[in-house]
C-alpha cells in the first residue's frame, strides 16, 4: 500500500498562495497578465513498507464534491518526477490548455483532491482543499458578469450634498432627493444570435442583441435600408430638413500649402410648407475648409425632375447632328463661307414665313403675283397649271383638249391638287358614279388621282349616304392591288374596303409619314380596328429594322424585343365563380433582369440535401441569392453549405428528416440580357421631355401624352376629322 503526504496544510496553503499570488502581479510595463489557471501541489509516496518511492511515477490527480464517493468534477494524470525520499511537486492543469476551470471553486462548497497512484487499486484518503485555490475566481475581477468595463453605462455621479440612508443591509444614495440609478443588470442576457464583427444593441435594460451594423477593422456596413429621417415634426410655421448624408474630400492647396476640405452634403427639404402643393426635394449643399455646406443650387423634384445650378452649360456639338423632334430656337447663326447657302431644306412641304431675295438667280418682280394676273398673248404651259378659282380663256389650250372628262395627253385622267379643300369632288343620289376615272394605259397610272398639300383639306373625299354606300371602293384582278390609298379618308358604313382574290386588298404607303391611319370618332363604343382570320395564319405580324412582333391564331403574342408597360397583369375566368367574376394578379417587377426559382427539400440522415438545378441554370442565371424556411419545425442553423456549382448547391446545418422549403432568384446573364441591360432610371430624350404616358394623373391634357409627343399631326387630325366628315356629308 502506497501512503501519501501531503504535507502539513500550512505548507500546503504557503506554496499555492505564492503561485497563485504571483501569477497575479501586474508586469513590469504595466500590462494586464492573464492569471494562469493553474494550482500548485506538492506530497510525498511511500509503497507499502514505508519505503519513498522513486523515479518517475504515474499519479491521476482528481477533484471531488464530497470527502468519500461521487464521481469526479475534474481530473488529469501526469507523469511526476519522486526524489530520493519520495517527494514532487506538480501543477495542477498543466496537462490542459484551459488548466483547472474556475468555476469549481466560484460556488463557496468544499473541493475535495484525489490523488491515485497507477498500479495501486486503493486510492489513498483525499485532500480538503483550502481557501487558496479559491482565489482563482480573481481571474473575473475586470469583468462584470464576463463582461468588460466597457460593455455598461456609468451611473451619473452624485453631487458631495447628497445624504446616505440605510436600508436593509443597503445604502441607497439620494441626492436632493432624486431617484437613485437602478442596480446593475443580473445577469446580461442575449438570444446568441450575434455573428463576428457584429455591433449590438440593447434591446432591454438588460438585454444585448444583434444589430443591422458590421465593422471588420477595415470596413462598416449596414445590413439594411439607412434611414435619414426628418429632424423634427414639421408644423404649419416651419418644415424640418431630413438628416443629411456628408462626403468630404481632400485637397491640397498649392498657395496655402495646406490640405482643404470638400465637402457635399446630401439633404431633402421641405417646400411649399402649410400649402395644399407642399412637397420636397433633395438638394446638394457644398462647403469648403471649415465653412457649413450651402446650397449649390442643384435640386431633384418628387417627380424626379432635376433643377440645375446656375451657370449650368450644356455641350457643344460639333459635326452633323440629326433631331427627330422639333427644334426651338430664339436665333440661327452660320457662321459658313460666303457663297455656301446656311439653310437646306429638302422636304417638298412648304416653309411658312421663309423669305428669300432672289429665285432662281431672279428677282420677285420676275414673277406673277398672287394677286390677279393677265396675260397678253399666247401662253405656252409645259407643266401643270393649278388654280384656286376658275380659270376661263377665250382662245383654246395649245397642249390639248378637254374631251369627255378626259385630259388627253397626260398620264392621270383627272388630277386634282388643293391646299386648302378638296382637289377633287364628285357626288351623286343615284345609281350613277360621283366621280368616275379611268385609265386604260399597260404603265402605272390613276384614273382618279388626289393630293392634298396642306394640314387640313382630302387629296381624294369619298362619301357614301345610302345604308350600303361605300365612300371609296377599289377591286383587284388576280395580282393587282384592291385599293391603293395615299392620305385617303373616306366616310360611310364601310369607309374604305378592297378586295383582292391573290393579291393585297389594301396597301398604304407613305415615304415621309404614316402609311396607314384607322380612327373611330364615335362615341358608340366601337372597335376602331377589326382583324379576322378565318384561315389558319397569323391575325397579325408586324416588324421594323431592329424587331418583330407576331400575333398568331391562338392569341399568342411573341415579340423579340422588350414590352413597356405602367403595370402587368394576368386575367382569368375565376375558378370559384367562372361566370361572374374575373381573378387578376400582379406581375413580380425589379430593377433587374431576374428569375426566381423554388421548391421544396428533403433532409438526409445528416442534415442535409442537394438541389439539382436544370443543365441550362447557370448559363442563364448568375448573381445567386438564396432563401430558406424550414417546414414543421424550427431550423436556426440552416444555411447554403455549398452555392450553386454545377447546376446544384448544397443545403446543410438542419435536422434530418426536415422539409425545407428553397427560393433562388439569378440575375439573367444570356447573351440577350447582357446585350440589352435595363436602365432604370432614364432621362427622357429631349422631344420628349414635357409629355407623360399617363398626362391625366398629373393634371396635364391629353395633348401632353406621348402619342401626341410623337404623332401631333395624326392627332390634330383624328380630332378634327369628326367636324371634317360632317361638312362632307353637307355637300
């Protein structure tokens, strides 16, 4: 039997005292020592007969609850080094990482060291640790609760006339007879939420969490949307600015040799405060060096309409430039050689108020007036000769006859040309033609043929009176064109109709503006334009040089461009009441060209699942954003293991068996998507600026919608073709 000293307590205290005590000190520089958590034991062994035992020994060192029984808190075995008359020293802990932990002897209770050498079965009696291993708890003396200094708010210091009273075993300091601070937290709580680099926040007195601000050393961010709101209440005396966004730059400046700053605030403010029209803007303010930032002019309406600074400049443009819209301006200056003419104008459409000195090389007095004219002698005409009145001649026209309604000589039967009414006119009550035109020439030709040249005014009128009146009827052979119309407008049951057994029914051309105008100015509620296929083929094809648009028999819509629109919806018969109501939904919009994708996984055995995406994914998809819900049960730990590789990612950190339901949205990254990017804010082009897609929900008229912004003359003349129609239909 192995006996075992201890020593006498008094050593036994003296030796843990000074390790511990001296772990304790303070360095030399100042600096905070950690206390090491480490108890110093010394004893002596003995085998059986008394004898020391010698060289190296193997010794489990144990801590108890209780003097006898139990099972142990803590233990470790060391290989101890005996003497010749069986004495060692150990430190308690050394064998790990953490030594002894403290908290065993933070309760008060008794500890109790057992002490068992190998390759002896009994244990011999076990050690009542003293008051010196206790004061391992000092480890904790900076921290309140585990907690450093600097995790609480310091009490406001209580002014030297305050009074103390006793209460209890408590003295509560009242300082002219105010409240005194609340006691300290007991203990701090937190759900352990928080992740690395994660600012928190107290939620409660008494209670940390984590907030929506990360700082990694290098960088801040905010997790969240930033809020700048207002600085106050606004009331009807004054508005409050909202608080304001600052970047500040630095300069050096060369003359004063020093670093100047610059500084830009951003800062919405009110306007129009206590008026029915109150609203705001977001301003830019500039300061330099030590000066507040003042306002530079530069303002964003709510309607996103910029006000410039002053002393804005736009570019100046050199080279050609083409303007699709109108152009206003005060003054046109050229500054071209003399010689070279500084306006062209090549449309056949008359400039209103353009003069000119000379025509032709000749002066006005060349030329006829506009007012009555005569003629002495013979006139010889090799061109057109057009009148606003009647032309009358007492001789005979030298390049031909009228004969039967028949212009002999030229390649139109009848040519009527107006600038202000009707070039041509024919009307009847009976079964006769109104106004009849034949031409039986193998080349291209008219029988009937109209031009009108001013903004109001039909090349070619036709009116229809009777119930099965056609106002202009054109038929085809079996490749000819039913009815070819040139700004024709015609009034009646059926204004225009063509028909054609191979070829088309109705061509409209048109070289400088559109071909084709379709307008109803009833208020009847009919529809303006009426497409029936009765065969198999597309109701509707139409394209342009950069895009088609393919309306087929199914009322399927394909087009190969992008579709605009203030919102998109989907209708359907409702599936609960078919007959009576209609169910509609909203479209999902971003800013992005994204997809959403979703389903449901199962768990395996280890927590985990792996989503198998389609082969094409990731050659559409790119930019990953991941979601995940756990299904019948909570699943704190879920998160992406793996993201998406290969067309699949990983799901981990849940509990098996568990359904979890996934959304991954992509941003679109297919050679379309990366050729044709979205803008999302875009400043309209300048023909366009001062006209709305919707004018009526901002107070404008109708006259500043988009449509008029780019068909003011087919609009100009929808809205007064009604009035037109009707003077027809009088004569």
């Amino acid at each position: 039997m192995t006996r075992v000293y201890s020593g006498l307590w008094v050593i036994l205290c003296l030796f843990m005292w000074l390790s511990i005590s001296s772990a304790q000190q303070p360095s030399a520089t100042g600096g905070t020592v950690i206390v090491p958590h480490l108890i110093h034991f010394s004893g002596v062994l003995e085998d059986s007969s008394g004898h020391p035992l010698t060289g190296i020994a193997g010794i489990t060192f144990s801590l108890y609850r209780d003097q006898e029984g139990g099972a142990a808190l803590w233990l470790e075995t060391q290989n101890v080094s005996l003497d010749t008359s069986g004495h060692y020293e150990v430190l308690l802990g050394a064998e790990h990482s953490e030594g002894v932990p403290m908290e065993f002897f933070s309760s008060g209770e008794a500890r109790w060291l057992g002490i068992q050498v190998q390759g002896q079965r009994a244990e011999p009696a076990r050690v009542l640790l003293v008051s010196v291993p206790y004061a391992l708890k000092a480890a904790d003396a900076a921290t309140l609760d585990g907690l450093p200094p600097s995790a609480f708010m310091l009490a406001p210091a209580l002014p030297a006339t305050s009074s103390t009273q006793t209460n209890g075993n408590a003295a509560v300091a009242v300082a002219n007879g105010s409240v005194p601070p609340p006691a300290p937290c007991s203990p701090i709580t937190s759900d352990g939420t928080a992740k690395a680099n994660q600012i928190t926040k107290f939620t409660a007195p008494c209670n940390i969490e984590r907030s929506k601000i990360s700082d990694n050393g290098s960088t801040a961010s905010v997790g969240e949307l930033l809020s700048l709101p207002a600085k106050g209440t606004a009331t009807a005396s004054a508005g409050k600015n909202s608080q304001a966004l600052n970047w500040t730059a630095s300069v050096f400046n060369s003359v004063t040799s020093t670093a100047v700053a610059q500084s830009f605030r951003w800062q919405a403010e009110p306007i129009n405060n206590d008026l029915a029209t109150a609203s705001g803007t977001l301003n830019l303010l500039y300061g330099q060096g030590t000066a507040s930032p003042a306002e530079t002019g530069l303002s964003i309406s709510n309607k996103g309409i910029i006000t410039y600074a002053s002393g804005q400049t736009l570019p100046s443009v050199t080279g050609d430039e083409t303007v699709t819209g109108n152009l206003t301006a005060m003054q046109l200056i050229s500054t071209v050689t003399t010689g070279t003419a500084p306006l062209s104008v090549s449309s056949q459409t008359q400039v209103a108020n353009l003069n000119a000195s000379l025509l032709g090389g000749k002066r006005a007095s060349a030329f006829a007036t506009l007012g009555s004219n005569k003629f002495v002698g013979n006139q010889s005409v090799t061109g057109d000769i057009s009148s606003s009145g009647n032309m009358s001649t007492t001789g005979s026209f030298t390049a031909g006859t009228i004969t039967a309604g028949n212009f002999v000589g030229g390649a139109a039967a009848i040519v009527g040309n107006s600038s202000v009414t009707d070039g041509v006119q024919g009307a009847t009550s009976s079964t006769l033609t109104g106004v009849y035109g034949l031409n039986n020439n193998d080349q291209i030709g008219f029988g009937v043929y109209g031009l009108a040249n001013g903004q109001e005014g039909f090349g070619v009128g036709g009116v229809g009176i009777g119930t099965e009146g056609i106002g202009i009827a054109g038929a085809g052979g079996s490749s000819s064109l039913g009815s070819v119309g040139n700004s024709i407008l015609g009034t009646a049951p059926i204004g225009v109709i063509g028909a054609s057994t191979n070829g088309y029914a109705v061509v409209a051309t048109s070289d400088n503006s559109n071909a084709l105008l379709a307008e109803n100015g009833t208020t009847n509620n009919n529809d303006t334009v009426v497409i029936n296929n009765l065969g198999g083929g597309a109701p509707l094809f139409a394209s342009g040089q950069g895009g088609s648009l393919f309306f087929d028999a199914n009322g399927n819509l394909t087009v190969s461009g992008a579709i605009y629109g203030s919102s998109k919806h989907f209708r359907i018969d409702h599936p609960l009441d078919p007959a009576n109501k209609y169910l509609d939904h909203a479209s999902v919009e971003s800013s992005e060209l994204k997809n959403i994708y979703d389903g449901v996984a199962l768990l395996d055995a280890a927590g985990s699942a792996i989503v198998r995406l389609p082969d094409w994914f990731e050659a559409v998809n790119g930019d990953f954003r991941y979601q995940l819900t756990p299904i019948g049960a909570p699943g704190p730990n879920l998160y992406i293991a793996q993201e998406i590789s290969n067309n699949q990612f990983t799901i981990g950190g849940g509990q098996p068996g568990t359904k979890v339901s996934w959304q991954v949205t992509g941003i679109r990254h297919d050679p379309y998507a990366n050729a044709h990017r979205m803008v999302v804010e875009e400043v309209k082009p300048a023909d366009e600026r001062g006209f709305y897609i919707h004018p009526e929900l901002y107070g404008a008229p109708k006259e500043r919608s988009l449509t008029w912004a780019h068909r003011v003359h087919i609009m100009n003349r929808a809205k007064q073709a009604p009035a037109q129609e009707k003077t027809a239909l009088k004569q």
